[in-house]
C-alpha cells in the first residue's frame, strides 16, 4: 500500500501549481519504454480475466478532460489551468500504454463501460471541485487495481505498465488532494466522499473482483486499503 502521507511531506508538500507543473513536465521526459522481448502469449483463462477490465481504465484514463480544463481556467490560484493541463497529458500516456499493450496480444476492442460513462456524468454535475472529488476517488481505485493487475496476470510487459502507473498514481491523489484543500471540508464534505468512494468500490469490485483475487486481494484487504487511500486523501486536505 502506498503511503499518501509520507510522499505527499516528503516530496510534494508546500507545492503550489508551477511547482506541480515542472513535476509533471520533468516526468514526461521520462516515459515508459515497453518492452515486450519476454513476453510470452496469455493463456485464455488468463485474457478473459484481464482484458475486460484493462479496456474500461483504459477509457478513463484516455479521457480529453475538455470539462476538467475548463473548470481548471475559471479557477483563481495561478497556475492551476497548466498544471491540470500536463497531469492529463499524463493520464493519456496511461492510456496509451494500455492500449500498446492490448494490441500487441490482440485484444478486442473494449467494450464501452458503464462505470466510466456513470463517473463521466458525475464529473459533469459540478465545477472543479466536485470533478476533482469524482477524480481523485477513481485515482485512489487504480492504485488497488494496478497494483493487483500487475501481481497476477503473469505478463512481464503488464507488469512493467502497472509498476509506472503506480508510481505516477500515487502523486496524482496528492495533487489532486491539494486542489481539495482549497476548499472548505468538514464533516459534510468528508461523509460524501466516503460514501461515493463506498459505492464506487462496490461497483469496481463486482467488475473486477476475479483480478482483484488473482492478485492477492479479497475483499476485505481491497476494502481496507482503498478505504485507507481516502482517509489519506482527506488528511492532506486539512493539511495547512
């Protein structure tokens, strides 16, 4: 489990947007190379179990964040609009590594996911702070499902792409904690995130339970952690 609250005081905290922009411009130049010299073919029981749920992060990591950006431009704290900017162009390189992945091993085209258009609609209800709080809640889900992804489907190349999101994942939840905290979280606040984090679970984990387990999750270390994940995220918020 990745501890939030020590990266974010060991290597983000006191960051202001221009600082998380040149975070995320320096990452860039430094992008994964896939490597798939040693990968050998998966067996069926293997792409049935993985392929479906591959397809549905795909498409919400590959999201243009036409709505985000623009939340991101009305917001006034200098630098959000270029930081949020390049933390996208990083999603989309997730997406990107998924789909290389997916076509080397020639996976069908996904399905389109009903989690992913439920969390687009979400996003869309509000302004930057209600898309950030949808956001960080399916970021917080991803370290889970990379981290059991790349434990259990005996894929060196998955494992290489699922080792890169979580490093990149984990800073993602900070900063998109950080934007949170400028605004107001009490008790209200902090009761609707777990609740939307509660029920997304539910839902992730009846999607993707059998990737979940083949990675070494049941469902109450899945539960625990993403649980965790949030109270880390809220920590950061009330951070002064």
């Amino acid at each position: 489990m990745v501890d939030l609250l020590a990266l974010e005081k060991e290597r983000f905290e006191g960051f202001t947007y221009e600082d998380w922009a040149r975070y995320f411009a320096e990452n860039d130049k430094a992008r994964l190379v896939q490597d798939f010299s040693r990968e050998p073919a998966l067996p069926s029981h293997v792409r049935k179990r993985i392929f479906p749920s591959i397809g549905a992060f795909r498409q919400g990591e590959a999201s243009e964040g036409r709505y985000l950006r623009a939340a991101a431009e009305g917001f006034p704290v200098p630098g959000c609009a270029e930081a949020i900017g390049l933390f996208i162009k990083e999603e989309n390189w997730h997406a990107a590594y998924l789909v290389r992945f997916m076509e080397y091993h020639g996976a069908p085209p996904p399905k389109p996911s009903r989690l992913d258009k439920v969390f687009r609609w979400l996003r869309r209800l509000g302004g930057l702070r209600c898309q950030v709080t949808v956001l960080v809640t399916a970021e917080m889900l991803a370290l889970t499902y990379y981290d059991a992804l790349g434990q259990g489907s005996g894929s060196p190349a998955l494992s290489a792409v699922c080792g890169q999101m979580l490093r990149d994942e984990g800073p993602h939840v900070v900063f998109q904690s950080h934007t949170l905290r400028h605004y107001r979280n009490g008790p209200g606040t902090r009761l609707l995130r777990r609740v939307l984090m509660d029920g997304t679970a539910l839902a992730v984990w009846g999607a993707c339970r059998k990737v979940y387990r083949a990675g070494g999750y049941g469902f109450a270390r899945f539960w625990r952690e993403n649980r965790g994940y949030l109270e880390q995220s809220i920590a950061i918020t009330r951070r002064k």
